[in-house]
C-alpha cells in the first residue's frame, strides 16, 4: 500500500521529528550523567537524577516509540518497503534494539532516582549514582542513533531477496 504524496511527507516529516528529538533528548541525557558523573556536590548529583527520570520517562522513551512507529509506517507506505532494503532492515533492527534497551534500562534509572530522592545521600550512595554506566549507555545510544540518521541519509544500495522478488514481480505485472 502506497501513501498518497501528501501523507507520505507527512508521515516522513514526523519520523524525522521525532528521530532528531530522540537524538537530542539522549544527547541532553548523556550532559546530565556526566554532570553526575564529574560533580562533588551531592544536591547536583540528587537533581540531575531527578531530571534524568524525567527525560527518559517524559521525551525519550515517547519520542523512541514515536520514531519506531512513523519509520514502520513510512517504510510501509512508500517504494522503500520494510523488508526491500539492507539499510531500511538495518535502520528497524537498530530502532527495536534501543527502545528493548530503554524500557529495560527506565527501570534502573527510575530505582537511581529514587535513591537520590532520598533525603539524605550516604557516601555508598552517592558513589552507586556516580557510576559510569549512565554515561556509557546514553553515549552508546548516542551513536546508534547518529548510524540510524546516516543510513537514513546516505541510504546504502543493498537489495535483499525479498526486495529482488518483489522487483522483478513488478516488472513481470507491469509487461503483461
């Protein structure tokens, strides 16, 4: 099924809204748990906690699921298809992979955060939310999301052999 022009760009121009938004939610993330990382005062590491929650829970994880959604439609409703190219099956996996890794990874980042509601932070504690991982993971989001925009971009020829069937049933429908 093919969208019609209007719909298509429609449907584009929200997946690149919320793609970028993603991209700049986890970048604004990735600030915040080096702000935590690097900091010497426990109310910064407690408020940055509290904002980290709020991002994933409130824009990141709705932008995630935004992004996945608007790409399967528009891979859908266009030539491209879901399964016709390498970098479109690419683009879906990378997409599935993250958001399974972020809605497991809210769940630790929402017991981080209540730990760093408490009222008040034990040297243990404060220690356990300066542990590098935050930085690591919004960092290793970050570049799968820069290779999710360049394969989107650049768009690399690569057929699969779902895709070649699918052409060459074209051809064949189209010459007789």
């Amino acid at each position: 099924m093919r969208l019609a022009p209007s719909l298509r760009k429609f449907a584009l121009t929200t997946h690149v809204i919320s793609s970028v938004g993603w991209l700049g939610a986890v970048a604004a993330y990735l600030a915040l748990a080096i702000a935590a990382l690097v900091s010497d005062s426990s109310q910064t590491v407690r408020a940055v906690f509290l904002a980290m929650e709020l991002i994933i829970k409130f824009i990141i994880v709705p932008l995630s699921l935004a992004s996945l959604l608007t790409g399967l439609v528009s891979s859908l409703g266009t030539a491209w298809g879901l399964f016709r190219h390498y970098w479109v099956v690419f683009k879906l996996v990378l997409n599935i992979l993250a958001n399974i890794i972020l809605l497991l990874y809210l769940q630790s980042i929402g017991y981080y955060a209540d730990v760093a509601a408490g009222t008040d932070l034990s040297r243990a504690d404060l220690a356990m939310l300066r542990d590098p991982t935050h930085v690591l993971h919004s960092g290793g989001a970050l570049v799968v999301l820069l290779v999710a925009t360049v394969l989107g971009v650049y768009k690399p020829r690569g057929i699969t052999p779902y895709g070649r069937r699918q052409q060459h049933e074209e051809r064949k429908a189209s010459s007789a």
